[in-house]
C-alpha cells in the first residue's frame, strides 16, 4: 500500500472532523470546542488541518461525536472498500467479519458509546485510581471492551450486565448504561 503524505492524512481528518461536527448538530466549531472543554483557537486549528489531536481528545472527540475512533479517522470507508478476499484466494482477515463491524456506522458507535459508559461506570464502582494518574486507562478499557462486543457481542453484553460491580452505583448512570444495552442488542437483533 502506498504511504500518503501527512499532509494529505491530516487534511482528510480536518475533513471528516468538520463534516461530522455539523452533521452531529454541532453548527459552529466554538460550540463543538466548549463541549470538547478547549479553547477554540485549539480546535479550528484541527479542522484547518494545522496540527492533529492527541489521543486523549480523540476519544473525547469520538464521545461528543457518537462516533468510533475508526469512523473518525475514515478507516471505516477504507474497510468498505477492501474486498471480500485477498487476491490469492485466502478469505478476508476476522475483522472484516465481525458482527458489529457488519452490521454498519451507527451501530459500531453505538457499540463504542455502551463499552465507554461500561468502562465509565466500571472504574467508578470498583474504585479504581484516578484517571490523572493514567489519562490513557479509559480509552484502552474502553477499546477493550469495544473489542470484544465486536467479537461476541451477546455474550460481552451478557458479562457486562453479570458483573457484580453494577449492582451498586449511582442509577442515573445505571439507566443510561441500561438503554446503551437495549439499543444496542436490538441493534444486533435486526
């Protein structure tokens, strides 16, 4: 596959980033900035393709936008694109087979929305330290779980819903996570 400049990478971000924010209702980049809780000279420099996010905002980028981080980068148009087999004749590798990743955009950020809210409340019933401490250990449970709904979708929903840590725990949060999972599961009925 050819390397594509950074330039071009970066311009194709700005892109999907401005497109997205208004499609998600989000008509003026400062409104987007306040509920991102960064100055908006930082984020038009994003849209303008000047500098890129660090990942931490990505994923809250992704939060604001209901979208996967795959979705946001584009490499979800790339996996539509890629065909059923490679040319020798092997079939396709597992990603492009996963039920969540079949089943469309709306559905995977849906899917990354309910594995965000789970890791979310998993960390604050459990009691885990403090996010300052590690900026990264949200994002990695909450791809951790995004994986695996991917894979065994049913069966992860099965465990999130098990878990003895949501028993206890604020019910507002409790509700949300619960429609996150009907959504979802319903979703992947269909």
């Amino acid at each position: 596959m050819p390397s594509v400049p950074a330039p071009a990478v970066r311009a194709e971000f700005a892109r999907r980033l401005r497109t997205l924010r208004a499609q998600r209702g989000f008509e003026r980049a400062r409104h987007f900035a306040k509920a991102l809780g960064i100055e908006e000279n930082r984020y038009t420099r994003y849209e303008r393709a000047e500098v890129e996010p660090n990942l931490s905002l990505i994923f809250e980028i992704c939060q604001q936008l209901a979208v996967t981080p795959n979705e946001l980068m584009g490499f979800a148009d790339l996996e539509a694109q890629r065909p059923a087999a490679l040319g020798d004749g092997r079939p396709a590798p597992r990603s492009e087979a996963r039920p969540a990743a079949a089943a469309g955009p709306d559905l995977r950020a849906l899917a990354w929305q309910l594995a965000s809210e789970a890791a979310h409340v998993g960390a604050e019933l459990r009691g885990s330290a403090p996010l300052g401490a590690d900026p990264l250990r949200l994002v990695r449970d909450t791809g951790r779980l995004y994986s695996r709904l991917e894979q065994d979708p049913f069966g992860t929903v099965a465990e999130i819903v098990d878990d003895p840590a949501f028993e206890d725990g604020d019910a507002e949060r409790k509700v949300k996570l619960a429609a996150l999972i009907e959504a979802y599961t319903a979703g992947m009925s269909k």
